[in-house]
C-alpha cells in the first residue's frame, strides 16, 4: 500500500476511466480487475431498474439514473477502500508504538528496540521501511545522526503527531540516559487514551453513517406513497415534471450519501490542517476597542431607527415600534455580541490546542530548559497559540526570572488547566521543582487528562458537523412530495373540470 499524499485537487470524472480507478484503488491495496468492474456496473443497472420500476418511471429517466449511478459509483469504490486503508493505518500505527515504547523501555537504545518491533511486524511493506531504518543505523557512515533519520523514514510513512511525539522522547531519552520507565509509562497510557479515543470516534461514525442511510432509504420510500395511493384518474406518475422530480430526488440522494461518505472518510492518525483562521479570531479579540467598535455599532444603527421611526409614524403600529426597538438595540450592541461568540470559539480553541503544545514541551524538557522549550515549541505550535507564545518570548527575554510572563499566558480565557501548567513550568525554570525527572512525568500525567478532554472536544465538533447530512434527506422529502401534491392537485381539478 502506498501512502495517500496531499495532490493538487483534481475533477473525480477522471475515475471514469477505468485505468485512473484501477491506479487510484491499487495505492489502497485493492485490486480492481474487468471482472469486478463488471459485476460493480451490472449493479448500478440493476438498481436503476428497480428504482425506475418502483417510481414508474419512462426508459430514458431509467437511463438517467443509470448514469448518476456510473458517475457516483468510482467515488463510493475509492471512499470504500480508502476508509479500510485508514483504519488499517491506525492500527498499524497504534500497534507499533506500543510495541516500540515496551521494546525501548527494555532495551535503552532505539536500534535494539527497531530490531524487536521489525519481528512483531514481519511482513508487508512497513516492515521493509523498518528494515530500512535498522540498516540506515546500522551503516550509514556519513551521517551525524543516523538513528534521528531512521526514525524520520517511519515517521514519513504514518504521518502521524505521535508517531513523531514517541520518536522524539526516545531520541532525548537516549542522549539523556537514566531511567525512563516513568515517562515511558505515562507515553504509553497517553497513547491507550488515543486509540480508545479513536476506536469510539469510528463507532460515532459508523452509527452517523448508518443514521444517513436510514433517512435517505426513509425518503426514497416515503415519496414513492403518492404515485401508489390514488391511481386512476389521479395518476400522475406519467406526468414530464414527476418523473423529472423523480430523477432529481434520486440523484441528489445519491449525492449526499457520497458527500456525507466523503466527510466520514478520514484519516485517523494525520494531523488535519488548521484552516479555520483562527490566528486571525485570536487577534480580533485581542485587539477588542470596545469604545471603537461602539462609535461603528452606532453608526450601523443610524440607518435601522430612521427607516422604523419613519414606519412607526406612518403606520402608527405599536408592534412596529416594539421591533424597531428590538433592532436597533441588536445593532447598538452587536460588536459585543460578535466579540462574546468569537471569544467563546477562541477559549474552545485553546481547550483543544493547549495540551497539544505542552506535550510537545513536556518532550523537549528533556534535554532543554524550559525556556529554550518554549522557543523550540514555536516551530509546531498551534495557530491559536503562536501569538500568545511570542509574547510571552518576549517577556520572558527581558526578565527570566520573573513569574508574571507565565500568570499572564493566555490569563483572559481564564481556563484553570492552563494556568495550573503555566505555574509548573515556572517552578521547572526557576529550579523549585526538586527532581526534574518526576516533575516533568507529572506535567505529562497532568497532560494525558488535558489531552483527553481537548481531544474528545474535537470529537463532539466533528460528530455534531455530520448530522446535517440526516436533516437534509426530510428537506429534499418535502420538496418531492409538495411537487407530487400540486400535480396531484391539477389533475383534479381538471378532472373535475372536465366532469361539468
């Protein structure tokens, strides 16, 4: 299997030819021969033909449907395998750091526990890139650091934060030496969390995905009832507009179950790109002039109290009054409103963001000091944080001795877990922490809760995404049957019309 890599976007039409599909399922490990395509497109057949006998449907609207199904069909194939693929990545992923965290906790160095891994993983293409990674340590004679660019060749294979997470703590483990067992443990529980975690959020999924299928069956179904209720004089199923609504209502299902399959269809274990803008929210709110933002609330509401005052004088309607005062009150105070919602999405932000970051300090506090931490932490920090980071550089240069940079990190969220790792981090720097060792195990410990929670947070957001994918089939159910009401409604009264 090859790994998935980010590609210039490109129109899924291509799939239709059958060499794009036959090469796009085979980096999923999935061999699609003439055979199977042909049994893949007789089904699409039959299936046009079932719902075009159910719907009453003209041969050319069958037709129609037929190809919607060919369009769709190489989609649902590659969303199929690519999700079997992932999953496949996750466990492949989960597997090997426990494996490689046991095996490093045993044998100190990171070539004897690459060396017992590679038998767990005895086959198949992750264990060549193991045996390559062995061999790198084992003979490459011009390089600094061999055992970094091994672990970096396993690393590009998963792409995944902890994989990257576990390889740096072994690097720093092993240049530091000592007794690790501690951290190892701690490691090892934050990954248990991860995957069990990660196994609920495929259960969440898969009930989502079963929820869509119900709701787009249930309206498949449901708009069948008038073309088979009154028949007759009231036919209306060979109607032009009916059997066009038909095609429509078909397709857009098929459609949102393909959109709905692609939103389910996910990696597990790449880090997704934050492209949610929120380094620019995080500046919006903390920039806030509230005294600014009042002069252009007032402003907006000129307009709104001129146009009800006008109304309110013409029509002289005490209702018109009362919504004028109600929206002009909202324009008045609407830069509050905007700076409370964007605040709150910030602070949710930062509740998902924030354990992230400090792992990744936690790790580097291995073999750093807290302030070179920090610094070295900005190259993956979180675009919620970087600001806040920079500024607290910046103090911290100035005076590194001083506690008031770290009660005053990100202190107008008011999020206690924040302000409670800020003030370890300041008993590590300031050398009152007594053995480092164990302070940093606790930050991590203390990390793995806040991990959790952030984590499960994202979750919520995710699941809570896909549930528009089950309203949507009762809005286009609606649209169908009000089509199918009014024909039903023309036909009788030109029945009735023609019956005087």
């Amino acid at each position: 299997m090859k790994k998935e890599c980010g590609k210039k976007k490109k129109s899924s039409l291509r799939f239709l030819r059958y060499k794009n599909l036959t090469l796009e399922l085979a980096r999923y490990g999935y061999e699609f021969t003439p055979k199977k395509a042909m049994i893949s497109y007789g089904m699409i057949v039959l299936l046009a033909a079932i719902f075009g006998l159910l719907y009453k449907l003209q041969l050319p609207y069958i037709a129609a449907i037929g190809i919607i199904g060919v369009v769709f069909s190489p989609l649902v194939l590659i969303q199929t395998m690519k999700g079997k693929y992932h999953t496949t990545m996750f466990s492949m992923a989960n597997n090997y750091m426990e494996q490689f965290l046991y095996s490093f906790k045993r044998n100190k160095t990171i070539l004897n526990a690459l060396t017992e891994t590679a038998t767990i993983f005895d086959e198949g293409e992750f264990h060549e890139i193991l045996l390559q990674a062995i061999e790198h340590i084992q003979y490459a004679t011009d390089s600094e650091n061999p055992e970094e660019e091994a672990l970096a060749m396993i690393g590009e294979f998963f792409h995944c934060e902890r994989v990257d997470a576990v390889h740096s703590f072994v690097m720093g483990a092993q240049r530091r030496g000592g007794d690790a067992g501690g951290s190892i443990a701690l490691l090892s529980k934050n990954r248990a969390m991860w995957a069990e975690r990660i196994i609920n959020l495929q259960k969440e999924f898969q009930i989502v995905k079963r929820n869509i299928m119900i709701a787009l069956v249930a309206t498949l179904l449901i708009c069948i009832l008038p073309l088979y209720l009154l028949g007759g004089d009231l036919d209306i199923s060979a109607i032009p507009l009916c059997q066009v609504s038909a095609v429509v209502l078909i397709g857009i299902c098929m459609l949102i179950y393909v959109k709905a399959d692609k939103k389910l269809c996910r990696s597990w274990i790449e880090k997704e790109t934050d492209s949610s803008g929120m380094e620019r929210k995080y500046l919006q709110v903390r920039d806030y002039d509230e005294a600014k933002e009042a002069k252009s609330s007032q402003k907006m509401a000129v307009i709104p109290a001129i146009l009800f005052i006008g109304a309110f004088v013409y029509f002289q309607n005490i209702a018109v009054l009362v919504g004028g005062i109600v929206v002009v009150l909202f324009f008045l105070n609407q830069h509050k409103v905007g700076h409370n919602l964007a605040k709150k999405k910030v602070a949710r932000e930062i509740e998902k963001q924030f354990p992230n970051w400090l792992m990744e300090v936690a790790l580097l506090l291995q073999t750093d000091n807290v302030q070179m931490a920090i610094r070295k932490s900005m190259d993956s920090a979180p675009e919620v944080l970087i600001h806040a980071l920079d500024e607290l550089i910046l103090e911290l240069e100035d005076d590194p001795n001083a506690i008031e940079p770290y009660h005053r990190f990100l202190k107008d969220y008011r999020n206690p877990d924040v302000q409670s790792a800020m003030k370890m981090l300041y008993a590590l720097s300031s050398g009152n922490a007594g053995d480092v060792t164990k302070q940093v195990e606790e930050l991590i410990d203390r990390n793995n809760a806040m991990m959790d929670k952030a984590e499960k947070l994202t979750q919520e957001d995710k699941i809570a995404g896909m549930k528009i994918y089950i309203l949507l089939p009762s809005l286009l159910a609606s649209f169908k049957l009000m089509v199918d009401m009014a024909l039903l409604l023309v036909v009788f009264l030109q029945n009735l019309t023609f019956g005087m």
